[in-house]
C-alpha cells in the first residue's frame, strides 16, 4: 500500500530543488478582475456576490424558525503581504514559481539557520493596525507555535501570541441597499504578524503527498474580528472591506483565488435574548466571498433546524468545509479538545520595538480609506449606489477623484465612469489603469459636453474612440470637426433646405402627423454630421414646420 | 584525598619533534613536584605564524605534523567524528601564498577542529546524531566563514553529547572521547571532543558551544584555556540551536591568548543573526603581552570577587583549594580580592533546565525526517514522524525534549517556563550588582575533576548538578573565562582544575588580560596530559 508516504517529501539538500512538483499556471491577473466579484469594477453592481441568497430551500417554515435564533459570526482573516522578500530570509516573494526554487536555508529549517524580520513586514503591519483604529503595541515580540506538519519545516510557525502588533480596534462599513443597506461597525480583535506555511500536495491516489516549501516563511497578517456579525451578508461584508483596506493600503494583492486573502469563519447560534454563545463551529475553504455568505446562511440554517428539532447536542465544536458543488457545509475534522500549541517567546528574534515618530510618520502617510472615501462621496451628494460602486476599487476611486480635481461635475463624471467606461472596461477585461483614456482628458470631455462645445451623442462617439485609441478631446473635435453647430442661421438653413426637400413628409406633418417631427430632426442632424445643437434645432424646426407659408 | 600538585611547565609542543621531548618531561612531573620552573606555555597561533614567515616550517609541515599526532592518539581519545581530507591541500594553499609573498591571514596555517553542531559546508555536521547522519550542510557557519578568510584551516569535526545535551560527551551516538589525561575518564562536555583535541594537540585551537558550562567544564576537565563569549558576541547562524537564548560559541585554545585571538577572528554583528550584537569588538591581542613586559604588580587595582555560592558544600576540597590558591596568586598579582555572594545562585541550575529544555523541545522539532536526515518509512504521517525522531535521538535527548514539552504545556508554562525566566532575571541583577562592584568574579569551573567514564551515566541528576558552576553564567548572558589552575591527584599524573573568571557584558578584553597575566606568571604549572608522552 501507501509505503512510500512522503517519501519525495525528501529535497535534495544541495540543489535546494525538490522533484518536480505540480507547475502552476502564473495567474497575472490583475488587481480588480479578479480576487472577487465585489472587487471587479462592474460586476461588482450587477452581480455582488453577498448579495447571493442562500439556496437551500428556504420554505417559510425554516423562515419562523431562524427568526427565534440570532447567529454569532466572527472572522480570522490571513492577508498575505506583498513584500518584496520572505519574512525572515531574502527569497523572494512571488506567488506561482515552479515549485521549491525560491527556497533558502532558512525557510527550509536547515539545522543552524536563523530568521532575520524583514522591516516591511512591520510596516505593513502598523498600516493595516492603524487602518483599522487599533491601538499599536510599541513594543511587541514575537512567538512560536509549534505543530508537527511536512509543510511546516521548522516544527513551529513563527507568530504572534499574546501581544500582537495592534488590537482593539475597529472598521465601519456600509450594506449594499439591495440587502437593507444601513451602516455597521465591527470590531477588531487584533491584528499580528506571522509567517505562512508550505503547501501540502497530495496525489490523487492518495499514496505519496509533496511539498512546495515557496510559500514557507511569506508574511502575512492575520485581523482577527470580533464576534460581530449576524448574518452572512454581514460576514461577506466584513470580508469585502478587508480586501478593500488591503489593496488600498497596499499591502496585499488580497486575491482569494490565489489564496492571498483567506477567511475562516466562526459561527454559533443562540435563541433570540440569551447571553451565552452556543457552541461554536468552525469553517474553511471558503474562497469568495459568495461561498462565505452562502455557507454562513446555509449553516445557520443547519444549526437553527437542529435547535428546532431538540437536537442542539448535534451541534459540536468542529471544522466544517464549504462544498461548493453540493452547497453545504461537510465535517472535516471534529476537534477533541483545544490544541496546545506551547506558545513561547521566540528567542531568534529580539523585540519589536517602535518609536511614536516611526508610527506618527505611517500614520500620515496612509491613503485615504475606503470608509473615508465613502463618506466623502456622500456628502458630495452622491447616492448610495454610486458611492459604494466607485469606492469599491481603490484605482476607480482614484480616477474618479482625479477627474472631480480636474473640474468635472461630480454627478456627470460618476456617471460616465460607471456607465459608459465601466462597460466598456468589462467588454475588454481591462481594467481602470489599463485604458487610454486619461483622466483629464475625461475631464474635459464632460467639460465640452457641459459648456456645449459638442453634443453629448457626439460626447460618447468620442469617448469610445478615446477609450480605444486614447489621444485628446480637444483633438479630436479639431481633427473631425465636430464642434457643435450654435448658430442659429446656420441651423435654419439646414432646417430650410431639408423641409423643402420633403414636401410630402411636410403635407402628412401639417395634416396631423406631427410625430414626423422627428424625422425632419433626424435628417438635419444628419446633414449636420451630428454637429447641430439639438434643442436650437428642433426649436427651430418647429418653428418653421409649423409656419404658416 | 585529593591535593594540588604542581607539575613543572613544559614546551609548547609545535611540531612533532618538540612533542616527543615531552616524554621527558611530563615523566619528570609524575615523579617531583619541585621540578625546575620552564618557561610560560606559548600561543600555538603566534608560534605557528612566526615560524611560517621566518621560513623556519610551512604550513604543510606542520599540518602533517598534527594530522600524524592524530592517527597515533585517535584510537584511544576518539576526539573527532570526521577529519577533513583537504587539511594537506589548504595547507599547501598557505604555503603558497608565502612562496608568492602574498599577505597572511591571522590564521593562516592555523589548524582547527570544529564542534559537530556548527555548519561546516559540504563537511559532515551531525551534532553527533543519529538524526543527522550522513548530513553535509550546503553552507558554512558564519564563525567558519570567518576563520577560513583568515586563513585558518578546519581540520576536522569534533565528538560531542548529542546536539550539546550532556557534560561528559558520553551522549554522542557515535563514540566516546577519553580524556587525554587519564583515558578511563570522561573529557567532560558537551564540547569534549574540541577540548580534549587542544589538551593532546590534535589541533592548535578548536571552536565548540556553550549552552550551559560546554565549553567551560570541558576546558577544566582537560586542563585547557576555554572561553565563553557574552552572549551575542559571536554569531550563532550554523550553530545548530540547542537553547537560542543561551547558546554561544566558544573557543579552546592551549594558551589564553590562542582562545583569545580565536574569538576575535569569529567576534562581530552579523545580519543573518538578529541576535548578534553591534558592539565594537576591540583588538585583544595588545593585552598578550609577554611574560618579560610585565611589571610587578601587573594587576594593581584589579578587583576580584570571588563567589562564596561556589566554594560550599558540594565542591571536592581539591577544587576549592586550586581555587583558593589560585586566588592567592591573583592576590600576589596585585589584585584586590574579596568574597561576594550571589544569593539567587542556587536557583539558576533548575532555572537552566527548565529554560534549556524547553528552547530545545522546540528547537529540535525541525529535525522530523521530512526534508534531510534519517527517515524511517511509515504507512501514516505520525508513524513517520515517531519513527524517525525515536530512532534518530538518543535517549538523553528524548528526556530533554520531553521536560521541554511538557514544561511550555498549558497549565504548565506559568509554573515551570515563566517561573524560570523570573529566576533568570534575578541571577542577571545579582550579578549585575557583583560586577558593579568587583572587575571580575572567580568561582571553580566544576565542583571536581573529571570523573570515570560511566560513573554519572544513570544519574542524570548528578551530572546535572556538576553544572552548577557554569550555567548561571549563560542565563545572564556574560563572558567567562576557564583557564587551568592546578591539578588535583588522579589518573596517572593527576587531573587539571580549571578556574572560572566572569566579567561584565561585552568585557572579554578585560578577561583576557587577567587571564593571560595570570597564566604567565603561574608558578611551576604545566598542563601538558601524559598521554602525550605515553603515544610519542
């Protein structure tokens, strides 16, 4: 039988290359088409994910029944930072490299090999702390957590226990209004620093596993919630903002699919008014954030009825899987009791020490942040929608700041920007960073539309033609000549010269067909080439359709 | 009864023409304790450099010189695990370099045996573990890297209690080391082979680690200078960890100026080592100074404490007399001495062994069979992982781990862990305080002399206890140095005790020099063991 379990684990200590693993695809995707649905700029309206109600059947049975339970959900979140380099050694740091070549003595565990703290491990970590209102431990240290796993190569994960780098804080966040909409406060337990593992790869026959130790010592930080949210949505929510914050921050790709950015959810249920938790129930493999809000629901769901049944001793402390193809939840190990990690003190490491300069100065170099954005989007008179769409991307927001700082009318610039270019956008997979069209060049699009240099049916041929092949507005009014046609007498001529030339459209007009008006529109725009101003126009056509000659 | 004999002093011992002329005299030692006073012992460093740039020797002379000691005196001692086939070959790269009139690294030609738990690459390195056998790290050591820019040339890789957990190098899974002086006793340990490799000059100097006393017992044990870095002093990236809060790198030497130059070829921050400190490592060598510039008085106005704690009950009476003579002598030397307690002493040996075990439970979980060393082949994960590590560890590495788990458990970390670093806290500020009053402080290196091979390997207990001198030390953190200071009766011409000197953090300089003076001006002492004379 399996005799030969893990064996080729084995690496051959002097290349530091392992057998040939499975080679992995290079996913470069980017930033905003993928990661999530919420994430990508149009998709994000047209199909939110959390906005997926659970399916499983929910009778109006089930319904009176969850309506005497309220669930308990908090969230581990594991943000994998995008540093440069490892944690504790110079590999680098890039997801999908044939496997074990960016391996080094250290993230290997060779005996007599010692971590060095990368810096920006730090620094990402009082970014994200203070991006989430935590109060920062100045002085904080670093711990091991010692299990036994091939894919951990030391025997003990290099973390954080008992004082991480930030805790207590908080993040506000808004409910899309499809879901009620209404704004929520969540808060943080904490925030530390550590270091991810390698990755397990068994053999479909289950008789040999492998090891991919390029993964092995990349940081990451881990945002612990606080027992906060109530429904999935809530959850989905929550996991959403922190993927927001990361990516605005700028200190992770936050994509879930490449595993940048994982959640396990803790979820309990109790009868409406009681104090206590009920017994908690663990789940992973949730890799978006629909399957979050999909298995949240269907567990609460699962748990409620077992309540409902007097089977609440059925609930048990457990990891459970999300099974996307059945849509439920499956046990995947019942745990006995807690693990004893023997936390101690790492002794490799010295403290991590930071001065008030060193936080003030990162203090006020962090970006504005999403809840910041949104609420200053508000007041600008944006509805809901348009605030959560454009606030949503940190790259859309800031294009759609940069075209408002330019002096674009807020309403008219979102309004292109979640209309025309977003469509646009989805159309071709590009996203905001990649498309010619500048923001000052959008700018003073809405500017000539506005002031009534071009029309705005002129307005949207252009910026197809921007969007496609870039260039300036200015440009290409110039080189088309596609200024709007504003003088009156110019107007009238045109109008003249195509009632004259319709006579028998002119009689069924005046004999009560007026509905042809705008067929004498159409065609003097059309000899326009577009250009002619159309409320002179048609103020002017009426004018001379209705004549008494 | 056991009383201080005072052999008289003897050559050097460079070559291996010289060493045969030991026979001579170490006979003399065993049959008189008046013998005529020789000149003071010689660093094999300087030596070796002097004679290479006078053309006197090349290095390849005086490597097949040693490398020939070692085949005639390895069958009975066992000192090394592994000896380097390029010895002749990096030698003969020194000599052409003098032949090309190019410039000499301090230590070029300068033959040193290494610890088995320090990374030497494409050497063996073991720890002397079954674990790890066959294992050949694909990088040196950061103190190895230095020693080979400065010329000097690893000779081999030495016996030791298994990932430096023992004091009697009987833990090794490979061998056991005798000890140079009497071949029925032990060399002590950990470093035992590195220490009883200097005593019969297998090599000029050799690098060990101190965890807890290895280097400093051993040194006592086979009448050697041995000396332990503050912590932080040297880098420890390639010493496979044992305790990381309390390990460091030592160095052996025949003189205290050889284990002086030694450290200051391995001494300096190191950025693969957060640990390693940024302090200035001064030039020792200016405090070698030779016996005939040394004024009267040359230690006027140095203050020395000596540890009451070290001298009760417990100590064999001819360690406390070495001791105590030593004493007068540092007296004579113009020191001022006076007696100093560390209340919190007492506390620091079940301190240690909490803390030790713990660091080594965790830090030997990488050694799991998956990635290098000994795998036994199992059906299931944790059959594997329980296989490889039953089979790989001895058995005194299994208690340790086992103390260490069991001591960092829930429930049990406040109690055991925790409780151990507050002792560890006290015993710093207590010797903060004596430092503060005294230059440097004095205690024995062991309560006794080496003991006969097998005598403590039922009793953990008693061995353990044998590092109540030396352990305190590495839970404060601070540079101590062993020297041998007389001998006591035992074997065939007595046993060497070895006299502890601590000093502040990062006050190696100030150690040496009262070392190196004290060593110079030792009366009618020779720490040359009789096996010499017995293989010649």
């Amino acid at each position: 039988m399996s005799t030969t379990l893990l064996r080729t684990i084995q690496l051959n200590q002097f290349s530091l290359l392992g057998t040939a693993l499975i080679r992995r695809r290079s996913n470069n995707v980017s930033v905003r088409c993928c990661g999530s649905q919420t994430a990508t700029t149009h998709e994000a309206k047209q199909t939110p994910p959390s906005r997926v109600a659970p399916k499983n059947h929910k009778s109006n049975k089930l319904d009176e029944i969850l309506r005497d339970y309220e669930a308990v959900i908090g969230i581990e979140t594991h943000v994998q930072l995008s540093t440069l380099t490892k944690a504790f050694c110079s590999c680098s740091n890039n997801y999908g490299s044939y496997p074990n070549t960016s391996i080094c003595p250290v993230c290997m565990g060779l005996p007599g090999a010692l971590p060095v703290l990368n810096s920006k491990v730090v620094e990402f970590g009082v970014r994200l702390g203070l991006a989430l209102n935590c109060e920062l431990s100045l002085k904080s240290k670093f711990d091991r957590k010692q299990y036994f796993y091939p894919d951990l190569p030391k025997g003990y994960q290099i973390s954080q226990f008992d004082i991480p780098i930030a805790s207590g804080g908080y993040v506000d966040l808004d409910i899309p209004l499809e879901f009620g909409g209404g704004h929520r406060r969540f808060g943080i337990t904490r925030v530390h620093m550590e270091e991810d593992a390698g990755k397990s790869l068994h053999s479909d026959t289950e008789d040999y596993s492998q090891v991919d130790l390029n993964r092995a010592g990349v940081p990451l930080l881990e945002i612990v919630s606080e027992p906060d949210m109530r429904s999935g949505v809530e959850a989905a929510e929550y996991a959403c903002e922190m993927q927001r914050i990361a990516r605005y921050l700028g200190v992770s790709n936050g994509n879930m699919q490449e595993g940048s950015l994982r959640c396990d959810v803790n979820i309990s249920i109790r009868p409406i008014g009681q104090a206590e938790f009920g017994t908690k129930v663990e789940i992973k493999n949730l890799n978006a954030f629909s399957a979050m809000s999909r298995a949240i629901d269907f567990e609460i769901s699962r748990q409620a009825l077992l309540y409902d049944q007097g089977k609440a001793d059925q609930i048990v402390t457990e990891t459970r899987l999300w099974d996307e193809g059945a849509q439920k939840t499956v046990t995947m190990r019942k745990k006995e009791g807690l693990a004893d990690y023997r936390y101690f003190p790492e002794p490799d490491l010295p403290e991590v020490i930071l001065t008030q300069e060193y936080v003030d100065s990162i203090r006020a170099s962090l970006p504005e942040l999403p809840e910041a954005k949104r609420r200053r989007y508000e007041a600008m008179g944006l509805g809901m929608q348009d605030v959560l769409f454009l606030a949503n991307d940190v790259s859309v927001a800031e294009y759609f700041d940069a075209v408002i700082g330019k002096g674009a009318e807020v309403k008219l610039a979102a309004n292109w920007i979640m209309g025309d270019i977003a469509a646009y956008l989805k159309n071709e997979k590009l996203s905001i960073n990649d498309m010619k069209l500048t923001t000052q060049e959008l700018a003073e699009l809405i500017a000539a539309i506005k002031d009534g240099t071009i029309s705005g049916k002129i307005g949207k041929e252009i910026l197809f033609e921007l969007l496609a092949k870039g260039g300036t507005v200015k440009g290409m009014i110039k080189e088309k000549d596609l200024v709007q046609i504003t003088d009156p007498a110019e107007i009238e001529k045109m109008v003249i010269k195509v009632v004259s030339e319709n006579q028998k459209q002119l009689e069924q007009y005046r004999s009560g067909k007026t509905k042809l008006q705008g067929y004498f529109a159409g065609q003097v725009m059309k000899m326009s080439k577009g250009k002619a101003n159309p409320g002179l126009l048609n103020k002017i056509l009426l004018e001379k359709l209705n004549a008494k000659d | 009864m056991l009383s201080t004999l005072q052999p008289p002093r003897s050559l050097s011992l460079l070559p291996l023409r010289r060493f045969q002329c030991s026979k001579h005299i170490v006979s003399a030692a065993s049959s008189s304790s008046t013998a005529p006073v020789t000149s003071p012992p010689q660093s094999q460093i300087l030596t070796t450099r002097r004679s290479l740039l006078s053309g006197e020797t090349t290095a390849v002379e005086i490597a097949k010189s040693y490398l020939s000691r070692i085949r005639l005196t390895e069958p009975q001692l066992k000192c090394f695990l592994h000896v380097s086939e390029n010895v002749l070959k990096d030698a003969q790269e020194v000599d052409q370099r003098i032949a090309k009139g190019e410039e000499l690294g301090p230590l070029a030609g300068v033959l040193i045996g290494v610890k088995d738990n320090i990374c030497t690459e494409g050497m063996p390195s073991t720890a002397a573990s079954r674990i790890l056998e066959h294992y050949r790290p694909p990088f040196d050591a950061t103190a190895i890297k230095k020693i080979k820019e400065l010329g000097g040339i690893v000779v081999g890789k030495t016996n030791m209690d298994e990932f430096g957990m023992g004091s009697t190098t009987e833990a090794s899974a490979f061998q056991v080391t005798a000890n140079p002086w009497d071949l029925t006793r032990v060399p002590g340990g950990s470093s035992g082979g590195s220490a009883a490799a200097v005593a019969a000059r297998q090599c000029m100097v050799s690098l060990g680690s101190d965890t807890g006393g290895s280097v400093r017992q051993p040194a006592s044990f086979c009448g050697v200078v041995g000396l332990k870095p503050t912590y932080g002093r040297v880098s420890r990236f390639g010493l496979m960890a044992y305790a990381s809060s309390l390990d460091v790198i030592g160095c052996f030497g025949s003189t205290v100026a050889d284990a002086g130059m030694l450290l200051h070829a391995i001494s300096g921050y190191d950025r693969f080592d957060s640990t390693s400190s940024k302090q200035d490592v001064p030039e020792f060598q200016s405090q070698f100074l030779s016996v005939d510039h040394f004024e009267s008085k040359p230690l006027k106005g140095v203050k020395v404490g000596i540890i009451r704690e070290t001298l009760e009950d417990g100590v064999d009476s001819g360690v406390r007399s070495a001791t105590q003579e030593a004493a007068s002598h540092l007296e004579a030397l113009g020191c001022m001495l006076t007696e100093v307690s560390l209340p919190s002493f007492s506390l620091g040996l079940p301190a240690y062994y909490v803390i030790a075990s713990s660091e080594s439970s965790s830090n030997l979980s990488r050694y799991d069979g998956v990635r290098y060393g000994n795998q036994v082949m199992a059906e299931e994960l944790n059959k594997l992982y329980e296989c490889s590590r039953g089979e790989g560890f001895g058995e005194e590495v299994k208690m340790r781990i086992l103390m260490g788990t069991y001591a960092l458990s829930a429930g049990y970390y406040d109690a055991y862990y925790k409780r151990a670093q507050q002792v560890r806290t006290l015993i710093q500020k207590d010797f903060k305080a004596a430092l503060e009053q005294n230059d440097i402080l004095i205690s024995p290196a062991a309560p006794s002399a080496a003991y006969k091979i097998g005598e403590k390997k039922d009793d953990p207990l008693a061995m353990y206890a044998g590092d109540i001198m030396t352990v305190n030390v590495n839970l404060a953190g601070l540079p101590a140095v062993v020297l041998p200071c007389g001998l006591v009766e035992g074997g065939p011409s007595g046993l060497p005790v070895g006299l502890q000197m601590i000093g502040a953090a990062f006050d190696e300089e100030k150690l040496l020099k009262v070392g190196h003076i004290f060593e110079q001006t030792l009366k009618g002492s020779s720490f040359i063991p009789p096996l010499l004379a017995n293989v010649a």
